[in-house]
C-alpha cells in the first residue's frame, strides 16, 4: 500500500481551509462569486506557502458546476479531477523545465482551442520566472490578447525576475510566510488527525526549524511521525535532526559570564565529539545573544524569545550580568565568526578561537562614567570628578565619543535667553573682547536656526549700544554666506534684541578685517567646538580625567561608532 506524504493529504481543500493567506483567499471567493475574475493571475511569495494551492483551487471554483460561496465543492467530477491532476482544461506547467519559447508556443496554439471537459481553460506555470527572454516575449501577445474563457496562474518565488510588461497585465497577490501561532496550530492539527501527540518542546522545535513554511513544516512532521508512535518528543526532533540543545547556549552564557574559557572550549569538544554542525552552533551563538539583548531591554519581549519558560527565565537572569553596549558589541563579533566559520575548512579552530575571544571579553565603561566613579572615591569626592557630570565628552574603553561638530548649547540642553543684563555674559576668547555677548547670540541661533548661526560665526561684529547698530563684517570671499542669511536680518535683529533688551538693527557688510581669521576661529571654538576640542578643553577643566585620557591613549570615536555606545541615559 502506497504512502501518502501528509503535505499532499492535508492539502486544503477549499479556500477558507488556507491557512494565514487570508488577504489573498478573500479577494479570490469574492471575485469568483460575483464573477470578476482577471484573465492572469500572478501570485509571489516565498516557498511552501500556499502559492500552487491556491492556483489549484482557483481553477477548481473557476470549473466547479456547483461552487458555494466562491469555493469549490470539490466533490463534483471536475473537482476530484483536477485534485488528482487528471483534468484536461487545467494544465500544470514546470517552467524550470520548460524555459524555451518553443514550450511557450505550444501552450498558446493549445489556448485557442475551447475547453474539452469544463467551462474553462486553466494554465498554471509555476516558477514562472525561470523562462527564457524570448519565452516571456512569446507569452506576452497571449496575455495582451487572451482567448475568451482561459486563465493564466503564474507562481514565483522571484518575482523581480519577470519582465514588468508581464506583471502589469496580471492581478498580482503577494503570499506571506506563517505565524509561528499559525504553523503551531496547522502543525497541531494534523498531529492529531494522526492520532500522534506533539510535546511541546517538539512542536516549538519543529515551527522554529520550518522559518514560517507550512510546507517545510508539514515535512518535517512527516519525517517525525514516521520515526514516532504515539508522541513526538523534544528529545525524538534533535536526535532525529542532528540539532544543537539550547540549553547548550545557556551553557555558553554562563561561561562567558563567569570569563571561563577553560568552560567554553569543553562545550565545543562535546559538540564536536558528538557530530554536530560546528556552523550551525557558531550561527545559534548570534542568536543567543540577540536573545540576551532582548530581555536586557525589556523583559516584556521575552514573547519574541522562542525558549520554554524555565530556560527564559535563565536567560533573563543572564541578561543582568550584561550591558546593552556589551550585548550590541557580542552579536556584531558573533555575526562576524559565523560568516568566517560557516565557509572554513578548519571551523573548529574559529569557533574555539571565537568561544575564548567571548570569555574574554572586556565590558564596554563610558570614560565619563569611569571620571566620576573615581571621583566618587576620592576622599572628600562630592558626587563627581568636576562637576561636568553628563556635559563630558564620553568614551569607550579609551575612546572619546565622536560625530560632527554641534554647538554646546545642543550638548547641554536647548538654549534659554536670559532675563536681564544688556550683555549677558559670554565665554572668554577674542569674541567677547570684541562685543559682549556676541558668542552667547551666535549660540541661540545655532540652536534655533542653525544655517543663519553657521554664517554669522564666519563674520566679526562691532556693536554701538547708543544707536543700537550691530554692524557684522564678512571678507570678500564669504559673498555666498552674506548672500544666503541677507534675508535673516530682521529675524537676527530680534533675537538679539531679547537678548540684549535693547532695540537692535543689523547690517552686513563685505569687504576686508584685519586678523578676521584668527578671531573668527575663535568664535568658533567657543560655539561649535570639534569632538578633539570639547576632549581637550574638559581635560584642562578636570585633571584626573586628562589623566586618564593619557593613560588610554584616547580619541574620539568615529561618526559611524558614536551611536553604538551612545549612553542611553542622555
């Protein structure tokens, strides 16, 4: 007695029987129903699901003497044809093997020609996408011209490959991958149609293992149900598929925490020992410690952890030992040695050297974090290193924090105009000499309107506060700055007239100043100082952090690290 595969079995046999493809079977029985069916049908989506299944029961509604509802009774004749693919209107067609234009001619003499059985003709190519140009061409004057009563259901898993002239004259309907809610239900279902228990740890196993195809999933449950009687166990899915314990991982994680490599290299001997896929351990590994990340950030998302309910609660108490910097940095070096492991002939040293590399781990420390923990220690210490606290340029492991230049008033907070005072004070430097309170303006705009406060900074003021004029002079080659800001004036004229609570107009003038440079760079520093500048400067305000800072050779981190090791607390 011949066996039937439970994918071919179980397969659906009307449309509300499709499971998690809903937007697709609901679109379909309605047009069916009222008779609004398109000519081509284009449906996409990754393998096992639901792709040629659908197509099959389009074709049965469609020559279903009987339908209900949209959905074929699938009891009549054609449909117990076309479920056994006996039917003569309904053709299926391999386009991997059937690429040419000749194969494609052929089909479209056989489309002139009236149904022989039902009241349609149905062609259904599946991996449509593997024909040739000349074959896609040749099917194009069919689709452009269809033959009354003849349908077309094209199904690909790349649906970039198709010519965008086919596509246009096709309904297109893009399928999706399952749930693990749904593939766990599906999974379920048929288990016990079976008459065959699925323990938990089996059915999780199995869900995780099919990555949201119903096909891939009823598959592996075939090959378990043909080595099981009774009940499906955990144990019974990772013998039978040679896959990795994850309490292995957990393993790992204690190891990496109590930075024993001694530990961590006996748990890749075992794995070797016992025959398992060194790759698949080192790619379980970023998995693991995306894992750790997830519950390091909100336990809540333990439901986007696929583990049992006693290993979670393991791991969440792993996560505690780790900060999101560390974790953030494990799962970048993990990716890397999966991708190096993954394609060598000697994985087994890779792993072994990435296991220690792990365990020897150093946790990221913000230097800011580090000044003020040595502050605190201090004797007399009176809750920080300077007092800058926050405002410090942060650093990792002997590296300053990076990114462009921004003003210290977008560092320290947004910008307040003070209430009182003709000229606020302002920083030293050669700015303040020249006009009180110029830098503090310049500040208040780079917070406010930062393009206006970038071009005046390359001006040099001179202000009369009896007449109220602020005359800011540009050198001759800074035409485009005056240019860009001639219309901000009127706008510049008020904000310095709050901040200096007296009535001010502005003009601009190009031409030539003594030493512009010179001063002009120091306005500069003062309100837009560079990442090396703001490390410098707070090494001059706080000695033990310039100490420090020597001692680690430091620098700031480049643009592309800076977010990485961003402090979540600022």
């Amino acid at each position: 007695m011949s066996y039937e595969a439970i994918a071919r079995k179980y397969r659906p046999e009307t449309f509300a029987q499709v499971v998690g493809q809903a937007h697709v079977t609901d679109t379909l029985r309605a047009a069916v129903r009222r008779d609004k069916l398109s000519h081509a049908y284009l449906f996409s989506g990754p393998r096992g699901c639901g792709k040629t299944t659908v197509a099959r029961l389009l074709a049965k509604a469609i020559n279903c003497p009987r339908p209900a509802e949209g959905d074929p009774c699938g009891e009549c004749e054609s449909c117990r044809a076309i479920a056994r693919g006996g039917y003569l209107d309904v053709l299926e067609i391999d386009a991997a093997s059937n690429t040419g234009v000749d194969n494609i001619r052929e089909l479209r003499d056989m489309a002139q020609y009236s149904p022989s059985e039902g009241s349609s003709r149905v062609f259904i190519i599946d991996e449509v996408h593997m024909l040739s140009k000349g074959a896609f061409n040749a099917l194009l004057k069919i689709l452009e011209e269809p033959p009354a009563r003849v349908f077309f259901f094209f199904a690909t898993t790349e649906v970039h490959k198709i010519p965008r002239t086919i596509i246009s004259r096709c309904q297109r309907f893009d399928f999706r991958l399952l749930s693990q809610e749904e593939l766990s239900g599906r999974l379920s279902e048929v288990a016990g149609a079976e008459g065959v228990k699925l323990a938990p740890g089996a059915l999780r196993t199995l869900v995780s293992l099919a990555e949201g195809s119903l096909r891939d999933g009823l598959s592996l449950l075939d090959q378990m149900l043909a080595a099981s009687e009774g009940e499906v166990t955990e144990e019974a899915v990772v013998g039978a598929f040679g896959l990795i314990r994850s309490e292995v991982y957990l393993d790992l994680n204690d190891a990496v925490i109590a930075r024993d490599p001694v530990a961590g290299l006996a748990l890749v001997d075992d794995l070797a020992r016992a025959g398992q896929s060194l790759g698949t351990f080192a790619r379980g590994i970023v998995t693991n410690f995306r894992n750790l990340m997830l519950l390091k950030i909100d336990a809540e998302l333990a439901r986007m952890v696929d583990l049992p309910a006693d290993q979670l609660s393991r791991l969440g108490g792993q996560a505690a030992a780790f900060s999101e910097q560390d974790l953030l940095a494990l799962i970048e070096r993990a990716s890397g040695h999966f991708e190096r492991i993954h394609r060598s002939t000697q994985p087994r040293i890779l792993l072994e050297a990435a296991v220690v590399e792990y365990t020897r781990f150093e946790s990221r420390v913000l230097l800011a974090d580090l000044a003020r923990r040595l502050g605190q220690l201090a004797p007399g210490a009176g809750g920080g290193a300077s007092g800058a606290g926050d405002r410090r340029p942060q650093t990792s492991r002997g590296e300053t924090k990076g990114g462009s230049a921004g003003t210290k008033s977008s560092q320290q907070g947004a910008a307040e105009i003070p209430a009182g005072g003709m000229f606020p004070s302002s920083p030293a430097g050669a700015a303040a000499d020249t006009v009180p309170g110029w830098t503090r303006l310049i500040e208040v705009l780079m917070q406010k309107a930062p393009r206006v406060g970038a071009c005046l900074m390359n001006g040099l003021p001179s202000f009369d506060p009896d007449s109220g004029r602020l005359i800011i002079a540009f050198a001759a080659d800074k035409e485009f700055q005056v240019g860009s800001i001639r219309g901000d004036c009127d706008r510049v004229a008020a904000l310095a007239a709050k901040l200096w609570q007296q009535e001010v107009r502005v003009e601009l003038v190009l031409g030539e100043r003594g030493q512009e440079e010179n001063i002009t760079e120091g306005i500069r520093r003062e309100v837009a100082p560079t990442q090396s500048e703001e490390l410098k400067q707070a090494c001059a305000e706080d000695p033990a952090l310039g100490s420090l800072v020597e001692m680690m050779d430091a620098a700031p981190l480049p643009d592309g690290e800076r977010d990485r090791w961003q402090d979540p607390t600022d």
